[in-house]
C-alpha cells in the first residue's frame, strides 16, 4: 500500500480530510485542529501501524546530510568522548548530528517513525544495551535507512563497531589480581552487550590465573546499581575483596555505598570501574578504571555510516588501536591479609 493510500485510510478512520492527516504526520503546526481531533488521527495512525516511506526516495534523490545518534541516557558522561568523536568526523563530511535515548525508541513510537520515515536522517548510529525490543529493531532492520550498531553483535545482519568490551574487563581484573587479591566479584550491566563481554573478559582473567569467578550480578546501569551491586554482595556469605564494576557510573555509586555501610576502600574492598570519566578524579577515594577508546569508536563509526552510504561493504569489528588502559587511583589497593570476610561481621 502506498503512504497516500494508507494516508487516505487514516484519513476514512479519523474522519477528516488527508490534508489534516498529512498535517500530522508531517509536525505541521499552522494547520489549526483541536486536541480531539490530533489524538483521533494519532489513534488511527497506530491502528493502520503507518510508516512514512518516503526515506528510501529522500536517499536515492539526495542525502539530507544528517545522521541521527541514539544512546541510552543521554546524559551519561561516559559518552562525552565518543560524542566527540562522531561531531567531528560528521563536521568533516558536512554532516549534522541529532542525538536521541532509547527510552523513546519504542515500537509505535512517533521518534522512532520520524527517524524511519520522514527522509531527514540519513542513516542512524545506535547503542541500545539490550533495551530496545525486537519489534523496533525489526521496524530499523526493514528500512533502507543504514544502521550501525555501537556494541558487538553475533547477528549477521547488523552492522557494528565496537570497543574492546571483553580486554577492558580482563584488564580490570588483572590489575586486582597483581595486587594479591583472589576473590573479586563481577557487578552491573544487564544480559547483553556489552556486559556480556566484560563478563567474558573478567573469567578470561580469573580463569588465566586459576581463580574461580563468581557468577555475574546483574544490577543495571547508573549510581543506583552500583548501590545494589553492594547490597547483593553483602547479603551473600563471603565479602569479596575487590570488584570489578561494569560502568563507571555504577561504580561511583558503589563507592558511596561503601562509605555508607563503614567499608573501607580500598583497604577493605578494592573497586575498578569500567570507563573513564572526570568525576573518577574527584569522588574520593578517587575510583580506578579503564579507560576505553571512545572517541576513536565515535570517529569509526562514521566513517562505516559513510561506507554504507555510499554503497561500499563495511566491515564489522573491534577498535584495537588504541587499546583499554587501567587509569590507577585510589579505590584500589592490595589484598587485606584476611582475604575473606563474612558479611555479618560488617
């Protein structure tokens, strides 16, 4: 069916004229309607499941010269480099750059069907973490639009880019493992990419150096998961000693749990966060990470967009050069002589 066709059957549900049911769907605000009536025509177009089309005809005229990013918590000062990066590889193609979170990119959506069919965006940079459902990704994988995912997929048919997920957890945990300590922990993310790496590299590190791993504690992202990576870990037997946290931000958050519940870091319980941001610096202790190449992975990332754009194959992968670097601070020390501690007798 064409959009003037489907258009006409929006039309024919809400019961006005397709000049008012193109008003809506084209954000046009001089045409006067009630609220009534927006929302009746906004119903119908979720009842049809209307999807511009008119994206695939805006790449073969011409690209609009804008590529749309969308990551999950804008505001997560993890991306500010990798941000960065893609500005300035986009300003040296001429390209404008939308950002967008993944709390609005949602089947049915109206952003995610403005970013699929209006013919603005050219193609999209996408790191969802696992929270977007499979129906919008359908939705994604179906249009001409490109898309390049910002995280390692085993799925043949998404291309990605991605850091070192799995070298940077594996550093993290090497850098407690040369401090003596034998019972670290794994905390945060969710199960997916790029937690499911990270995971992986901090086993790789246990395994290597004939430690048993724990099992991965699922506790999300942000300061708040880092609060409940500590309640989980002390709810159970044994302390560990050392953590490795899975984002930074989660880390932080551990860190503040820590001085509430009277756990002395480092001495008591050593804390390696993943990502390297300013406020690192400034908590106290002062939290170490590993940094990771975001930038690199932002310029990258355009330049596989412009790849796609211009009808060249691009190749899937991980941003070896440079690689992920422990950045050393205080929340991490060496192992207590009493490596183990219940957690009753805190």
């Amino acid at each position: 069916m064409t959009p003037m066709a489907t258009q006409k059957e929006i039309a024919r549900r809400a019961g006005v004229s397709v000049s008012v049911v193109s008003a809506v769907l084209n954000g046009t605000t001089h045409t006067r309607m009630s609220d009534e009536t927006r929302a009746r025509i906004e119903a119908a177009i979720a009842e049809v499941g209307y999807v511009p089309n008119d994206a695939a005809r805006a790449l073969r005229r011409q690209q609009a010269g804008t590529i749309a990013v969308v990551v999950e918590k804008l505001e997560n000062p993890a991306y500010k480099e990798l941000f960065h990066g893609i500005y300035e590889a986009a300003e040296a193609r001429g390209w404008a750059v939308v950002l967008g979170d993944t709390v609005w990119m949602r089947s049915g959506s109206h952003f995610l069907a403005r970013l699929l069919g209006r013919g603005s965006i050219d193609a999209i940079l996408l790191r969802h973490d696992g929270l977007i459902d499979e129906e919008a990704l359908a939705h994604l994988r179906a249009r001409p639009t490109p898309v390049v995912l910002l995280e390692r997929q085993s799925d043949p048919q998404d291309p990605w880019v991605a850091v070192d997920d799995s070298a940077a957890a594996r550093l993290a945990t090497e850098h407690l493992i040369e401090f003596g300590h034998t019972d670290i922990a794994f905390v945060g993310g969710t199960a997916g990419q790029p937690s499911t790496a990270r995971y992986e590299g901090y086993v790789a590190a246990m395994n290597d150096a004939r430690l048993s791993p724990r099992e991965h504690l699922f506790t999300g992202f942000g300061a708040e998961s880092g609060v409940r990576g500590l309640t989980e870990l002390r709810s159970g037997d044994v302390l560990p000693t050392a953590v490795v946290v899975a984002n930074v931000m989660s880390a932080v958050g551990l860190l503040a749990a820590a001085a509430d519940a009277g756990i002395d870091v480092p001495r008591r319980l050593s804390v390696v966060g993943i990502h390297d941001v300013e406020i690192a610096d400034v908590v106290r202790p002062s939290l170490t990470t590993v940094r990771l190449p975001m930038r690199a992975l932002g310029v990258r990332a355009v330049e596989e967009l412009s790849a796609l754009l211009s009808g060249a194959p691009m190749e899937p992968g991980v941003i070896a050069d440079p690689p992920p670097q422990v950045i050393a601070r205080s929340s991490t020390a060496p192992a207590p002589a009493e490596l183990t501690s219940r957690s009753d007798e805190l």
